[in-house]
C-alpha cells in the first residue's frame, strides 16, 4: 500500500508545508540523504500549540503533539522529492521537548513521533534517536523535532 494511502486509513491528513520563521529552509538534500529543520506542532486552527510538557500539558498531550510534527516532517518530506514512497529509511530523529524542571519523560513525548513513523513505515521507519529537555523552545512550543531520512533518487 502506498503511505498516502496508508496515512488515510489511518484517518491522518497532511498538513500544509510549514514555512521557515528565519533564515533557513525547510529541508536539505545531500545525496540521498534529507536533513529536515526542526518542526513544531501545530493545530488545526492553524496557531501554535504551546506550553511546557509536566506544567502546562500532560505527557499524553506532549505525545500527541510530537505526533503532529511527525506529520509535518512528512509533508516536508513530501514536498521535497514528491512522493512518501520514495523513503528508503528514516535514519534519525532528534526531539527536544520544552518541560518543566522535574520533568523526566522526553524518551515517552519523543515516542509520539517515533510511533508514527514505525507505523507507517514499518521497518524502514526505525531509526536512532535523541530526545532531550529544553528550559524554552522558540514561541513557546512544547516539542520541536528535526530528522534525516534516506530517500531514493
């Protein structure tokens, strides 16, 4: 089955691309190798999900919202080389979670993302990971996550 596909079973929908706050684009590729920029959530109302993970949102919450940049990492993906399809593997992820000082769960709010991605891309979506604790992340978003990914030429 196409990922696409896939993705729609499961009832997900791309979101647009989003647009670099800076200087900087949104992904680079190198060879068959794609360097994403670090994405932040997002609802579906289009503001910015905020809040600091073990104060402001529970862990289920920071899950889902690092389930919302795996998505958005996606639809860069694709508006990179055109086609899911063209993933040979997600090689890895780097997730910095904004949480209060106790907080001590970043693998779990981390594993929002890396559930997804195994989801859809079953083997070719595992993949070496870092997950870290941030005082602040920029706006005030509670996860941000950035990726590379092998593709196919």
């Amino acid at each position: 089955m196409k990922i696409e596909g896939k993705l729609e079973e499961m009832g997900l929908k791309l979101p647009e691309v989003p647009k670099p706050v800076a200087n900087y684009v949104p992904a680079v590729k190198t060879g068959n190798l794609l360097f994403i920029s670090g994405h932040g959530p997002q609802r579906e109302i289009g503001t910015l999900s905020t809040g600091k993970v073990g104060r402001d949102l529970t862990l289920e919450e920071g899950y889902e919202a690092a389930k919302n940049v795996a998505l958005r990492l996606l639809s860069t993906i694709k508006d990179t080389v055109d086609d899911l399809d063209k993933v040979k593997r997600v090689v890895k992820l780097v997730g910095f979670v904004n949480c209060s000082e106790n907080f001590t769960d970043q693998p779990k709010v981390v594993n929002g993302a890396s559930d997804l991605f195994v989801e859809v891309f079953g083997e070719r979506g595992i993949h070496a990971r870092s997950a870290v604790g941030m005082y602040q992340l920029p706006g005030g978003i509670p996860v941000e996550i950035e990726a590379v990914v092998e593709v196919e030429d």
